[in-house]
C-alpha cells in the first residue's frame, strides 16, 4: 500500500477510536446530568462545527486526539459542573472513555465472526513476508518475497515443516535454498537459540506461497464467545506486559502516534482484513493508559475522586488539583517529544511497533 493511502488508514483508525473514547464520556455526562459545553474530534484550529442543545460539536484541524469539555470539571461552585456531581457519578463519567475502548473489541470481534469471510486454512510452499533488521536472515541476505525450497537437502513443504527443521538447527548454520525471481540462491545462517521476544529464530517472517481459503462465518451464539475469547486474550496480553514492566522482566516502552502510525501503515500494507484486529489492540491499549493515574489523564482524574473517597468526603481545592494536571499535562508533552523521537530512530532502523 502506498504512503498516502497507509496514513489515511492511521486517521481513519485513530479517529474513529477517539470517536468512541469522547462519545463514551458524552453519552454517560448528558445522562448524569453534566452540562457538556463542547464534544470535539482533533484539536483547534477548529474546522467546522454546530450547535445542538447546549453542546458545540466541532471538527478541528490537528487530528491527534479529541475532547469532552464539560462544565467545572474541577469547580463544584458551578451548577450541572461535573465537579458538583457525586462520587458516583464523577467516576462513570470520568472512566466511561476507556470503559468503551475495553469494551469495543467484545462488539467489534463478534460481528467479525458472523460476517462471511475468507479464512485461510492452510496453503502451498512458504514464503519470507518480512525480515527483521540485525537478524540471522537480515545478515544471510534473505529478502522479502524469498521461497523458501529447502534447508540443509530437506524440501520446505509447509510452515510446521520449516520451523521443525529449523527448531532441530538451534545454533548450528544451515544452508537454506530459496527461490528469488526464478533464480535459485544458497544463502547460509546459525538460527539464534535464545531469540528476541516476538521474534523467530531465523529473524523471518512467513506466509504461503499459495494459500487454500474457505468462506466461513458462525452464528451469534459462537461469534459472541470466540469474540470474547479473543478480546480477552488481547486484555490479557497487554495487562501482563503491564505487570511485567512494573516487576522489570520487560524493559519499559510507550509509542507515540508516530509510532502508531507506523503500524497501522503495516496492518494497511497487509491489507484492510487486518485492520480490525490492530483497532481492538489499539483501543484496549489506549483504554488501560488512559486509566493509569497519571496527571491531566482520566485516570488521574479519577485518582483525585479516589483520594476523596479515602479522606471520607474532603476534596482537594480545586486550585491544587489544576495546579497537578497542569504539571502533569506539561511532563506529558516532554515525554511525548521524547518518544516521538525514539519512534522516528526505530523506523528509520526498520524496527516495528514493538521491539
């Protein structure tokens, strides 16, 4: 897929999991009774925009984010403020953005699954999708597109054969033939015994040459729990990444849109079929952060409603509540140049999303 095609599936995806985070704090602050003074997707210079009710709904002009401005947020002095609610209702409001990322994945998948589709089953001879940067094949010379024939004399038939062949290898070089253009070329590597995390040994990725296709869907009672068990697994993925960068098995890392962007360009790239499994990752992704108790967040918004609770009713002055998230807001933007720029230096090294 080209350049522009690709960006245009990032703000197609981001934008609309935007929609969804503001729309969930919309719809939960009109139904407590919180006076929404403007719903906006991007940040200003505003676009377009209209009135409806007492709400602006605006379409602005950087389309990296979006917004939910409600009334006194911190200043309970105001009638219909957010901040003039109770507890219970500041908590749904506050957290009813990432409530709906959490949840899109259990309404997207589902639907997936009973939309008649083509779903591969197996296929024909095995094929180099991708080369990871300072691999064993990155340093062979194996190259995108490359079939792969046969590893030491013994034919490559399927996927589960090569990496029985490989698997047998740890360590050891192996002289692999492949297929380039109708010409065969001898290429030798050692697979790495102990590989990166989400790499294989020989630094590849693979897919059929010739891949067999059925036209499958479920019925709802089926869709509804392979969904579910499918969202669940992407839940659970990123809450144990987050665990173990918490205990320090993992070295921690955040993304940038740039580096958003560059994924969703690679999902686009492998085509439009791919792009719902990258949203509900995405969503869940940005639902989890967006709780975390950080400053100028919903979860640290949260957190301030939490610290309420905890002193039995007494509220932080508004003035040093605005006096955090403002702080907090401006490390944000620091650490966000910083990741911006570690994004840009992995995509320059052809790295993916996550190392």
């Amino acid at each position: 897929m080209s350049a522009p095609w690709a960006i245009l599936a990032f703000f197609i995806i981001l934008g609309f999991l935007i929609f969804i985070h503001e729309l969930g704090h919309l719809a939960t602050a009109k139904w407590r009774g919180v006076k929404v003074l403007e719903f906006g997707l991007g940040f200003p210079p505003r676009i377009i925009g209209f009135r409806r009710g007492e709400t602006e709904y605006s379409l602005n002009a950087i389309p990296l984010g979006g917004f939910c401005k409600m009334l006194g947020e911190e200043d309970p002095s105001e009638p219909r403020s957010l901040a003039s609610k109770g507890a219970g209702t500041r908590l749904l409001v506050l957290s009813a953005g990432s409530l709906m990322m959490l949840l899109f994945p259990f309404i997207l998948f589902p639907v997936i699954y009973m939309v008649p589709r083509d779903v591969v089953v197996g296929g024909e001879g095995v094929q180099v999708t991708e080369v990871v940067v300072d691999s064993p094949a990155h340093a062979a010379g194996v190259k995108p597109g490359d079939e792969i024939l046969s590893i030491d004399g013994e034919e490559v038939r399927n996927i589960e054969v090569l990496r029985e062949i490989v698997a047998a290898r740890l360590g050891s070089e192996i002289v692999m033939l492949v297929e380039r253009d109708l010409e065969e070329i001898v290429l030798r590597m050692i697979p790495r015994e102990d590989p990166p995390p989400g790499q294989e040994p020989l630094g590849v990725g693979i897919g059929w040459v010739h891949t067999i296709t059925e036209r499958r869907s479920h019925p709802p009672w089926e869709a509804i729990y392979l969904g579910a068990r499918r969202s669940a697994g992407i839940v659970t993925m990123l809450i144990n990444g987050i665990a173990a960068t918490i205990t320090g098995e993992e070295p921690f890392g955040l993304v940038s849109p740039i580096g958003i962007g560059h994924a969703t360009a690679e999902a686009a790239r492998a085509g439009i079929l791919h792009w719902p499994s990258l949203a509900a990752f995405l969503s869940v992704m940005i639902g989890i952060f967006n709780l975390l108790p950080i400053p100028a967040l919903d979860g640290g918004r949260i957190a301030f409603v939490l610290l309420e609770l905890l002193r039995r009713g007494k509220r932080v002055s508004p003035r040093v509540e605005n006096m955090v998230h403002g702080v907090g807001f401006t490390l944000i933007l620091v650490l966000f140049v910083i990741i911006v720029y570690h994004d840009i230096l992995r995509i320059f090294r052809g790295e993916g999303l996550f190392p």
